[in-house]
C-alpha cells in the first residue's frame, strides 16, 4: 500500500535464484572498511551512514515495516560480512531476521531532545548484534517537535550513490507512486562523455601524471597551520566528542541563481562561501598564519566522488550496493579576501579536476595497490591523506519534490558521519538545501559559530552577484 511494490524479508530476493548461504565477493574499498580502514592508535569509529529523515509526525512501526521488508531484499542488506582483514574475500554470510528486529524507537519531549538524541546515537554501532549492519531509529517527539527516523548504514554496505538507489526504492510521492530517478542526469552521464582521438591521447599523459599525484598525497603538503586547523594537529586521534552543528537552510531556487549569476556551479557556491566561512573563523581568532601567508595560505577538503552504476547494476540486487568512489582533493582558497575572487578561483581548480582523468586514477590505485601492501602500511596511508587535509566536504543529490517515507511525509533530511576531521554534509530535498558539519566543538572552540560564518558569507556574495538573498539567511548572518 505504502510503497506499490512487493518485497518481503527474506535471506535473498525470492525470485532471483534459490537461497545460497554467501553474497558476490566484495571490492577491496568494501573490505577495507569492513576489517578496519585506520591504525589502532586512532581509535577510529565505525564508519556509520546516518540519513536523518525530519517529520510532524514520527511514522509507526507498522510504517516502516514495508521499508525494511525491501531493504532486506538487497544483498548486502540481508547479511553480516565476513572474510579475512587485509583480504578482498569479504562478502555476505545471509541470515534470518524480523522486520522489527531492525527498528528501535527512542522517545522525546521535543526539537531539543531529538537532536540530543541522533547526536547521542552517532557512535551506536550496527555490528556485533547478530544482525546485518544497519538499523532504522524512530525519534519520537510530538507532533511538530522535531521526530525523525534515521537510516543507519554501515558504509560496508555502499556509497552514497548507492544509498540513493536504494532511497529510490522506498521513497514515494505525496500519491503514493514511485519516483523517478533522484540523480541528476548530469552526475549520471559525467563520465560518459565522447572525446576525440586526440583528447583520447592526451588523456594518456595525464593519467601517467594524476598517478603520480595519487601515490604522492599521503606523503604531500600539510594544510598550513591556520586557527581552525592548528586544533586537528599533524597527529590526530579520534576525540569521540561529536556535535552536529546544522546551517540555515537554503532554498534551491536562491543557489542556483548564485551559480547562474556567478557563472560556476553549484557546488562551487557552497564550497566556496564555506570556504570564505573558515577565513572568518580564522580572522575571528586571531590567525597570523593567514594573514601572513595571504593567497598561499592552504586549506583542503576531501571529496569524495562516486562513480555511477550501469543501468544493469542498479537493477541488479546483489550488485547496485557497493563502494565505487574516491576522495579527490580540493582548495577552499581561503586565502582569498574578496568573496568573489575566491568563488572564481574555486571554480577554477574545480574544473581543473571535472576535465581530468584524476578519479578514475585514484579508483584504479586505490583497487590494485593496497590490495597487496600489508595491512598495517595501508592502514597508515589512509591516515596520512587524512589528516593533511582540514574538511572533509560531501554533497548529495536528493529528491526534488515532496515525498512520503513509512506512510508520513518527510519535511526536512540530514546527512550525518563521524571522520578524523571535521565533516560536512549536504543533501538537497524538494527544493531546498540542508547542510551539517559533524565537529568537535571542544577541540576546535566556536566551531558552533561557522553557519553564521557561512550566511554573512552568501550575504556578501548575493550583494555582489545582484541576487536577492533570503530573510532567514540574513537572520543568520546578523
């Protein structure tokens, strides 16, 4: 009724073959997450996906029933991984659970106490139940007090293109029909574009030159010691005090007239003003090294970048979920006083890495090198690339239009994610932008303060762009 589409719990998709006891062999990226990615001295979290999903009124548990009937129909949604650390032998061990077995309610007063709540759960793990590695988590508040339910989901299990895949099977409109596809065509077909012969053979001296940037990062540049990065330090363990610090959201209209007017894309608006966001929190501190080291001045984010599935994969249960993607490095440039100096500087390292073959690099490396190191040398190569960089900054594609989820509708979402260093998570949804940075606001004082950072940010920008910046914005700003 809810979702117009079949699927009941089962150890694998009733129809598709008879039921075997393991799933498809995992990549190495899936592997690595699953016996543990970081050294030991660390003392890293696992790596838990939460898509915080906002509502009126929380959906019952009957609701989500339907939800996790077709979450469990999906391979790596219906088992526990298993296989060997270092080894790219890890898959599926299927197992027999309950719909219910897989959602929790927690109860709450209010707005407050619900986001108490999801930050209280971040470090929950999704292992060592007994059960695949993922959950669903009612917040209960009354009605229009901020419920929520969060999908909780190991990144064994996929990416976030992956998860987007999976949304789409569980998302309904406000008339209860299926969606269309969430990803845009755009970031679908980005990596299907024809070149020329000659495009073709330059791209050969390229890919020898990224491999060469690849295998070097863990052991290039530190981002320089500026107010904001002096806190991380060039040692890092992980702190275990999280604070989900929300921005003020942004309508979709409003940032896309930025991009148009600014001649850049969107991403290159947000990453941009969070950029100008981090040079206020540095001036605000009293930074030296800023204002000594000017334009040179050097901070970074990782981004991770998902490949796309082949229509077969994505109709394929037992192959749609996966992890293809890699972190590429990207300049915040904000050694840039002038907002719209540094919005074309942005955008021009960015399309430095769109043009070039640097992610398909970094995908073939990071499939067939570690593979063969031992696992403690590749365990430090992740952290090595880790913490020379300040941010980590995602951003993900959402449905453009209302949508109901367990027989509710949803009014707002989230992204959530533990890492080394400070996480930024952004999702668009129905024609606005939500964005988070998961920090610790100890380790980084007045971290809490960089969403107004950010707005005066996009009010200087819309002044000079001639745009007409939202109330709730400037609100923020001032």
């Amino acid at each position: 009724k809810d979702l117009e589409m079949g699927g009941k719990s089962s150890k694998y998709s009733e129809k598709d073959e008879p039921a075997r006891s393991f799933g498809r062999t995992f990549s190495f990226t899936s592997a690595s997450m699953a016996f543990g990615a970081w050294p030991e001295k660390v003392k890293m979290c696992e790596p838990t996906i939460n898509a915080a999903l906002y509502f009126d009124t929380c959906p019952s548990v009957d609701g989500l029933k339907p939800m996790v009937d077709v979450f469990s129909t999906y391979e790596r949604c219906s088992g526990i991984p298993e296989g060997s650390p270092g080894k790219a032998d890890w898959r599926i061990r299927f197992v027999d659970f309950k719909p219910e077995d897989m959602i929790r309610t927690i109860k709450v007063k209010n707005e407050d106490e619900a986001h108490a709540a999801i930050e209280g759960m971040l470090h929950d793990s999704c292992r060592d139940r007994g059960l695949p590695w993922w959950e669903v988590v009612r917040v209960e508040a009354p009605k229009g007090k901020g419920s929520a339910v969060i999908i909780r989901i190991d990144h064994v299990i996929g990416d976030g293109i992956s998860l987007v895949n999976l949304m789409e099977q569980i998302l309904v409109d406000t008339n209860g029909k299926k969606l269309d596809s969430i990803i845009p065509p755009s970031m679908a077909n980005k990596f299907k574009k024809k070149k020329s012969f000659w495009q073709r053979f330059s791209q050969f001296f390229k890919i020898i030159y990224y491999f060469f940037v690849v295998i070097g990062l863990p052991a290039g540049k530190f981002d320089s010691g500026t107010a904001f990065r002096k806190q991380l330090g060039k040692k890092m363990v992980y702190t275990w005090k999280r604070k989900l610090v929300r921005f003020e959201t942004m309508p979709l209209a409003f940032v896309k007239r930025l991009k148009t007017e600014g001649g850049v894309s969107l991403n290159d608006v947000l990453f941009s003003c969070l950029g100008g966001a981090l040079r206020r929190y540095n001036v605000e501190h009293g930074c030296e090294v800023t204002e000594k080291r000017g334009k040179k001045t050097l901070m970074r984010a990782l981004m991770p970048v998902a490949f796309p599935r082949p229509e077969v994969d994505v109709s394929d249960k037992s192959a749609v979920l996966r992890n293809k993607w890699v972190f590429v490095s990207g300049d915040f440039g904000v050694g840039y006083d002038d907002t719209m100096e540094r919005l074309h500087y942005v955008n021009g390292k960015m399309n430095v890495l769109k043009n070039s073959p640097l992610a398909g690099v970094q995908l073939a490396v990071q499939e067939s090198i570690p593979p063969m190191l031992p696992v403690n040398v590749g365990r430090q190569t992740v952290y090595d690339s880790f913490i020379r960089h300040s941010i980590i900054f995602s951003n993900v594609p959402g449905p453009d239009q209302p949508v109901n989820f367990g027989g509710q509708q949803v009014t707002g979402t989230q992204m959530y994610f533990n890492n080394l260093v400070p996480q930024v998570g952004i999702l668009s949804y129905n024609g606005s932008v939500f964005m988070n940075m998961n920090i610790d606001t100890e380790a980084i004082p007045g971290g809490e303060d960089l969403p107004a950072y950010f707005a005066k940010e996009l009010v200087d920008l819309s002044e000079k762009l001639n745009v007409d910046c939202p109330a709730e914005i400037v609100k923020r700003a001032n």
